[in-house]
C-alpha cells in the first residue's frame, strides 16, 4: 500500500467515526425520551387512553408544580396547590398560562414527577403537555391534566410506601407553527 492511499484509508476512517458519532448523538435524545416514558426512568410519567380498572382504599396527595424557562414570557401556575385521591382514581387539575406580550408565543410543556420512583405508576390520561400551546397576545387559559396512580405502586418494594407526589412542568418557548408565524401583527388592542 502506498503511503497516499494509506492517508485515504485513515481519512475515510475518520469521516465514518464522525458520522457514526454524528448519527449516535442525533438518536440520543430520541432514545433517551422513549426510554425514559417506558420505564419511567427521571419521573417520566406513562400515559393512557383509558382509567384503571381498579381503585383501592389508600390514598395519595399529588401536589402541582410550574415554571417557565428564563426566556419564556409566560406567566404559568397551577391553579390548585394539590389534590387527594384513591389510588387508582382518576383525577383532574387545571393549570393556567397567561401570555402577557403583544406577541403570540408557542410553548411545549416538559414534565416529570417526583419522587422519580413515582414515575413508572403516574398516569396521564389527558395533558396540555401532548402538544404545543399557542397563545395570543393577553390570551389566558386554563389547562386540564387528567391521571392516576397505577394500582400496582403498593405492590412494588421500592415505591409501595410513596404517598405524596409531585407533578412538576415547565413551559418553553418554541417556534410559531407556520400558520400562526403567517399571520400579520394584530392591531393595538387592550388586553388585560
């Protein structure tokens, strides 16, 4: 082999390692967050279409949390500090978003609960957190969450004993959707 086709060789090595390593990176987060939803691995809630079949006499305290990251404009709270039900009730909470700019603004919600063993039995039914919120300017509304705490958290060794939880979001912006990115500014209006 001569000297310039061993420099091809080790060049084309390299351009594969990056690129693997390219590749890898890009899955991660993608990975990370369907690992994270099927073992509830960080307080990662599932979700569900349905309500447990099953509802026991022992009870549990979900407390509600909110923030807003450092560049997002909203005002974000919980509009119930917490609630107690069976385990394996389902209940439901409201959240409310105000957008106090001149603007519209995107926001996605992440979430996670705490204690992190909690994760793999909190529940989500419904959540604003599914998709992206678009709030006009002054616009302000309430946001349900529907859940439960899956039954089988007093079966297991690790979380059987927890009874307070908390569920926890926090809102970023995100990009206008093309459609409302589109739009003209609206006129100078009031808004409260």
């Amino acid at each position: 082999m001569t000297r310039g086709q061993g420099n091809n060789r080790i060049a084309a090595m390299l351009v594969g390692v990056v690129v693997t390593m390219g590749a890898l990176a890009w899955a991660a987060v993608p990975f990370y967050n369907w690992f994270c939803r099927v073992t509830g691995y960080g307080g990662t809630p599932n979700t569900s279409l349905t309500e447990s079949a099953e509802i026991l006499d022992e009870t549990v305290t979900v407390r509600f949390d909110a923030n807003t990251a450092p560049d997002m404009p909203w005002k974000f709270h919980p509009m119930q500090n917490e609630v107690t039900l069976r385990i394996g009730e389902t209940g439901m909470a409201f959240y409310e978003a105000y957008n106090p700019t001149d603007r519209p603004i995107a926001g996605t919600a992440s979430y996670n609960v705490a204690p992190d063993l909690a994760g793999y039995y909190f529940t989500k039914i419904q959540c604003f957190c599914f998709t992206e919120q678009v709030l006009q300017p002054g616009e302000r509304v309430e946001m349900p969450v529907i859940f439960y705490v899956d039954p089988e958290i007093v079966s297991d060794r690790d979380a059987g004993q927890i009874r307070d939880i908390t569920l926890s979001y926090t809102f970023y912006e995100t990009e206008l959707p093309q459609a409302q990115a589109a739009l003209p500014p609206a006129k100078g209006s009031d808004y409260n």
